[in-house]
C-alpha cells in the first residue's frame, strides 16, 4: 500500500532563506509527482508536476525534484518571502485497478516565513 | 476559466439531515475525485469517477453516494449526516495519466 511521507510537518524559517520541504513515498510505481500548496481555508493549488520519466521541473523559485527508485522528492524555495506561508503538499499518482488514477497525499508541510 | 467549482463553501447540519455536495469542472475532464480533509489524516479518497457513467469507492466511501450526472458534474451525497462527517470536502478533476489535478475551494460541513 502506497504511503506518502512530509518531513518536517512544520517549519518556520526568516525571509530570503533558501528552504527545502521533503516527500517520501513506499512504492515507486507512480505515474508522476505533484508539489501543491494550500492557504488557509482554501483549496489546493499546483505547483509543480513531475513525469515519472523526469528529474526535476522548475517554476520560478520553485524547483522540485523526484529519484523514484529511493521513493523520494524535494520542493526547493529560493529566497523565501512572507508570502510563501502555507502548508504544502505533495501527492502520488497511482493506479487503480479499474485502470483509472488516484492521488495518495501527504499530510503536508505547514510552512511560515517571517518577516 | 472557473476550472473546478464547488457549492456551496459552508454548509451546517443536523445529524441526520442530509444534503449533496455539488461539483461542475469546465476542463473536459474525464476523471473526477471527491476527498475529504481531516486534521492530521490529510487527503482521503470518498469516491471516484473515471469517466461519465462511472463511479467507484474510494477509501473512505461509507456514508456517502456520488452521481456523474454528466462529463461536467460529480455530486456527494450524505444520505443521513453524522458528527463524524464533519470535514472538508474537496472535489478534483484530471485529463490524462499524465497531466495535473485541479481542486475546487472546497465545502467547510459541520455535523451537530
């Protein structure tokens, strides 16, 4: 059974520090990775997708990262500012068995980026 | 573009009352998700539909029943509410294998 891990699951860090949230997950047969974030009393918003098939993918200062042989991805943050505060998520692609997809999530990382 | 729309945002209930969950994406998707978000427990699959005409149980599904009314809309339904349904309600759609979910903003249900 497919499990998905955030370490740490809170965070808090001064502005303009280079910051890194971890995502593990147990079985690496996953179609692709999503990095999301989630503010406070909203729904999830993607940052970053990432094909099985991929290393990594960039937007802005976000760079996240995927090794699907040791079960891992990073979401790297440069320059944090106050406005990076949320809780971010990241979720596992797989497959059902009646051929269709289903994301498994990590509990998230709940980030806050003082000023 | 609204992408992924879900109503109501609040919703109070009796236990035992029910009500439905609505959900329209405007993204010709095929797939359509309902989670629910629990402090502490993360995102938990409901129910799931792979394309119009089709609903399947996803890890959580007791409680609860799904209409793919058509390719653009996927309901919850809560036929008799209990305290333990209070949540929030997500609902998501995907493309292809190989493209991003999209989330609506959400229903905030308490249960009394």
């Amino acid at each position: 059974k497919q499990e998905v891990t955030q370490i740490p699951a809170a965070l808090s860090v001064p502005e303009g520090e280079n910051l890194v949230l971890n995502c593990s997950f147990t079985d690496s047969a996953i179609y692709n990775l999503q990095w999301f974030r989630q503010d406070p009393g909203k729904g999830l918003t993607s940052l970053l997708l990432i094909q099985s098939s991929q290393r990594e993918q960039t937007s802005g200062r976000l760079n996240a990262s995927l090794d699907k042989s040791s079960g891992r991805s990073t979401l790297y943050i440069a320059a944090s500012q106050p406005g990076d505060s949320a809780t971010y998520l990241c979720a596992v692609r797989t497959i059902l068995t009646s051929g269709t997809y289903k994301y498994i999530f990590g509990t998230g990382t709940r980030l806050k980026v003082l000023a | 573009n609204a992408g992924v729309t879900q109503t109501p945002k609040f919703q109070v209930l009796k236990t035992g009352q029910s009500m439905t969950l609505q959900c329209a994406q405007d993204m010709n998707h095929n797939s359509m998700y309902w989670y629910r978000q629990d402090p502490g427990m993360g995102l938990r699959l409901i129910y799931y539909s792979a394309s119009e005409g089709t609903t399947d149980k996803g890890e959580v599904p007791n409680g609860y029943n799904v209409s793919r009314l058509n390719k653009r809309e996927f309901s919850l339904r809560l036929e008799s509410a209990a305290p333990s349904q209070t949540s929030v309600y997500f609902c998501a759609s995907t493309g292809g294998r190989n493209t991003e979910a999209f989330f609506g903003q959400g229903t905030r249900l308490t249960v009394v």
